[in-house]
C-alpha cells in the first residue's frame, strides 16, 4: 500500500514550514517534501555575496507567534541571507518540523483522482506519496530563467549562477568576471565581486531604478520600539497596500507643491526604503505624469552617484514607469562603475551575440573573462508550477490550462484542481507585497479551508469556475487601471522566451486583499465547492518523514 498522508506540502521554504506548523497544529497528518539539501527555498539557493532582503527585517518574519517574534534578534534593518536562512532554520527547530520534512526530495507531478479523491505526488527516483491534500509551497521565485545565451556550453571558464550558487565560497581576487543582468540579483553582487576581481564587466541589458539601502545595524532602541508593540506594528502592515508600513501620508502628486512633493521624495529616499518610496503618492503607479515626478527625481540622484557622466544615459532608464518593475535597493551600486577595474556594457548599444570560448561576444567585438557569472532571473510566481506535471480533473495539466494566462482563484486555488493550493500564486499580492504578509495570510486561509473541509478521506473542496472567472476579471480589472498593464518585466512573464504574457500579481493591495479572503472566509468559503468522490479510500497511513 502507498504511503499516505492528510497533507503533501512541497516546499520547505518560508510557506512551507509555516503550513506544516498549521496543519500539525490542526491534527493533520503532513509532510513537507523538498528538492534541496537543506530547508529555507529561496534562502537556501541565492547565497551569492551580497544576498539581501529588499524588505526590513521587523517586516520580513513570521507574525503568528509572540514568543518567537520576541526572542529573534535581526541584526541588521535589511537582513543578509545567512541570517534569514539562520532564522528558518530557527523556527523549523523551535517548533520542531524537521521530522515532517524530506529533504532531497524532488516532485515531479501530481495526479488526482477523481473516484477516491486522493492525489498522486511524483518523486524523482522514489515511490509516489498518495495525500488527500497538495499544498504547492513553491515559491514565486524558485526556478531559473533557462540561460538563452548560444554558444554558452563552449565557455572554457567557469559560469555560476546567483541563483545556485555553489555552497564554497567563490575567490575571485586576481580573475577576469562577467556579470550579465542587472535585476536586484546584479545589483547586489556586482559591488561585492568589484572589491575582488581584477576586472568586472557588467553586461546591462535593461538598467534597474535603485535606491540606496542605508542599511544599518539594528540597536536595542529599534528592538524597544518594534517588539514592544509588535502586535500593532504588524496589525498596520496587514491593513497596508504593500504589506509593510510605509508612513505614507495619502496624498497623491496633484494634491501637493512642487516643493513638497519634492520634500516627500527627500524623506523616503533618505529613508532607503523601496516600499516607502513607491508609496510618497497614491497616484504613483496609477498616472504616468505623477510617475515622471519620480522618475526625474531618481534619475537626478543616480548623476549624482556617479562621477563619469558618460554613463548616465546608460545607467538611468528611460523605457518603463518607476516601481512597475522591481524597484531596488543598493549598498554601493552606482560608485562601483567609477572604479577603475569595472566597466558598463550597454547591451542595448551593443548587442550581446553569443558566448565564445574566451568570453562574450557582442555587436562590438570580444570581452575575455575568466568567470561568468549569471545574475539572470527567474521564470517567476508560476515557472515551477508550471514545470510539474499537475494533473487535474479529467487529466487537465496545470501547463495547459495556463497557456494562454495563469487562471486562479484568489491566487490559492484553480477551477478544475480540487484540494491542491497554491501559496502565493498568480493572482494574489505575493512578490508586490512584503511575501512574509502574504504567505501568512495564504497559509492561515488554506488551513481554515482544510478545516471547514475535514480530512476524511474523499473529501473534496474546489474552486468554481465562476468564482474564478470573477477573481481573474477583477485582477485584471485593477491591474488595468494602473502602470502596471505596461509592464515588460518577470511581473507580468515578459522575461521568459514564449511565457504568455499576464500581469502575474493582485496590485489592489494587501489589505484588499485580506478584506477579499476574510469575506470569502465569512461567507462559508464562497467560491469554493465541498463534495464527496465516490470511492473514498482507506484513512491516512502517515509516519515520520
Ligand atoms: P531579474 O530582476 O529578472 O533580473 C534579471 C536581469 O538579467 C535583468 O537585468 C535582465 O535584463 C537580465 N537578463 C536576463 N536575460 C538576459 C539576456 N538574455 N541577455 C541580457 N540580459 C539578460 O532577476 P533578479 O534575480 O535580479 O531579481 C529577481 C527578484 O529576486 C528581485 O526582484 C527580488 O524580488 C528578488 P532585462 O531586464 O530582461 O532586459
């Protein structure tokens, strides 16, 4: 007999620790399975030099237990990765999950059938695991752009990407280095490896908007202030637009002076916070004309940065609004290119062409390097979903029925794939909001969900048609009506070769968003169906991971 479990979550990431912690505490028999050697997702792949989070660390951690948020001492105001990774781990162990985790555990697909109500879970190499629940714990950035570079398999040097960087630490004092892509990822390492190498070359293609971080180390009055009402603190985060506090004041552009607005800008980028600076107005994302206010003012501060005026034009973007694409924060970016050992190739100047043997190739001729390093991307929110295998009803995969765009309810649930949840899928806030927010507000969803539904096997709970035809309209709707409908970035697939192109994000905001899912939670899970299949199977035979 198959091994069998209440709850398959795949992921042992942030989401997914967290949804083995509510299940367990529900009495669900659950087990987490993970592809990695060790647990914390994202955290656990992007240990490039210079990882970092992009959202504060009283922000960017775990709401649901005091006793947790105040025993935990983030060092820093922006977290570097080891600490992060250090805090999974902490709370895997604190609340004892690591007997419900596999590691090295690769799935493949699922399948579900429709007569008993259970799901198949494919592993690599393994036994198929049957589960009446699937919760997909996947992570929006979990799977790698595919590097679309010809002739990159001839290169005689070594090609690291940020995105698995090697466990031992990388010298690369005395060596020739190649960057290509300048997202969050490009502009994080690409100082570090500056300090080392003997020579950086950074190949930009679309140049980012960054902001400096000011990152600083965390004091006890900081830990004071936060923890000693840390349950308003993230109560105001919940009721935010992005997921964290942004002390902003409401206002759009229109309603204020050139001289405040400007006053405006001064004080959150001085701040060094891109939610904060994206929230001075209301009507920043909304109107390209209050959008170029930004703009401007950003790019002003980019001149500044850099001494060689040469590369302004190229550094300072000018195809897309601010905030539509990752807004980024930085320790040192722009200085670095006034560094004698480092040098910008615009590829939209000069094209690259292919990877040689030696180096990279472009339009203008031949750059050697000794190592390339891969700062390229993700095939974002719903990439790896849509690389498994999920088979739903009638055998409909998962791929198919988002070929044309990635149809959900709520961004957890899809018509047609009863008992299988998604956290933080396409069309939910997820990678525009603080992902702590909003994985917490998915898992604390799905796990009401779970317990309206029981888990007697044959149990089925499914996502209608209708109600997912009303979410994906309404998704649209509200992004429509905002900068984002011209988006050319990962936020809406545009990064990835033949990715149908959709806005993959909720933009009405996190606190909308949690009225929708308390609303839908009030009307006895409205949207969602509660059936029996016809030959439910023997009850759960669970055991330890
Ligand atoms: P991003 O933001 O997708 O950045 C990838 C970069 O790589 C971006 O500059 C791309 O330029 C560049 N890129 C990708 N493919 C190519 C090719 N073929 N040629 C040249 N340049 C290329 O990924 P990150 O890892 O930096 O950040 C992802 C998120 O992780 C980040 O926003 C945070 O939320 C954490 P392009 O823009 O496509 O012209």
């Amino acid at each position: 007999m198959s091994e069998r479990h209440d709850v398959v979550i795949v992921g042992a990431g942030a989401a997914g620790l967290y949804m083995l912690h509510t299940a367990r505490k529900q009495g669900l028999d659950a087990i987490v399975l993970e592809r990695g050697a060790a647990i914390g997702g994202t955290w656990y792949w992007n240990r490039y030099p210079g990882a970092r989070c992009d959202v504060e660390s009283f922000d960017y951690s775990y709401s649901f237990d005091d006793d947790l948020q105040q025993e935990w001492t983030w060092s820093e105001k922006y977290s570097a990765q080891p600490e992060i990774l250090a805090y999974l781990n902490h709370v895997a162990d604190r609340f004892s999950l690591r007997d419900g985790i596999r590691l090295d555990t690769n799935v493949t697909g699922a399948e579900f059938d429709e007569a008993t109500g259970t799901w198949r879970v494919d592993i690599e190499g393994g036994e198929p695991i049957e589960a009446t629940y699937v919760v997909m714990a996947t992570g929006v950035l979990s799977t790698p752009k595919t590097p679309e570079f010809a002739g990159l398999d001839t290169f005689e040097g070594r090609v690291i990407m940020t995105n698995e960087w090697p466990d031992e630490e990388v010298d690369f004092s005395g060596k020739r280095v190649a960057v290509i892509g300048t997202g969050s990822t490009g502009i994080q390492v690409v100082p570090i490896i500056a300090e080392q190498a003997r020579e950086l070359l950074v190949f930009q293609r679309t140049p980012s908007y960054s902001l400096p971080a000011h990152n600083r180390p965390l004091t006890d009055e900081d830990h004071r202030h936060v923890k000693s009402n840390y349950a308003a603190f993230r109560e105001r985060a919940r009721r935010s637009p992005l997921g964290a506090y942004t002390e902003s004041h409401g206002k759009a552009t229109t309603e204020v002076t050139a001289e405040e607005r400007e006053a405006e800008y001064w004080r959150n980028y001085d701040y060094g916070s891109p939610m904060r600076f994206a929230s001075s107005f209301t009507d920043l994302v909304i109107d390209d004309e209050a959008n170029a206010t930004a703009r401007d003012f950003v790019a002003a501060r980019i001149r500044e940065r850099v001494r060689d005026s040469s590369l302004h034009d190229a550094l300072i973007p000018t195809t897309y609004a601010l905030a539509i694409r990752r807004l980024c924060i930085d320790t040192g970016y722009y200085e670095t290119f006034d560094r004698d050992n480092v040098a910008l190739i615009d590829l939209y100047a000069e094209p690259l062409q292919e990877i040689t043997p030696t180096g990279v190739r472009t339009a203008r001729g031949d750059y050697d390097v000794d190592v390339l390093v891969l700062a390229t991307g993700f095939d974002a929110v719903t990439g790896t979903l849509r690389r498994l295998d999920i088979r739903g009803r009638g055998g409909a995969t998962l791929r198919d029925v988002w070929d044309e765009a990635p149809v959900s309810y709520l961004g957890v649930a899809v018509a047609g794939f009863p008992n299988l949840f998604t956290v933080t899928g396409p069309g939910s806030p997820s990678v525009t909001s603080n992902m702590f927010v909003s994985i917490e507000q998915h898992i604390e969803f799905i796990g009401g969900l779970l317990e309206r539904a029981g888990a007697a096997p044959g149990t089925i709970v499914e996502a209608t048609d209708a109600a997912q035809r009303e979410w994906v309209a309404h998704v649209n709707e509200v992004g429509d009506s905002t900068l984002y409908r011209d988006a050319t970035s990962w936020y809406v697939g545009a990064n990835v070769p033949g990715k149908p192109r959709a806005l993959l994000q909720y933009v009405g905001g996190v606190h909308a968003y949690g009225d929708k899912l308390a609303a839908v939670e009030a009307g006895d899970y409205e949207g969602f169906e509660f059936t029996k299949a016809a030959e439910p199977v023997a009850a759960a035979q669970g055991g330890a991971a």
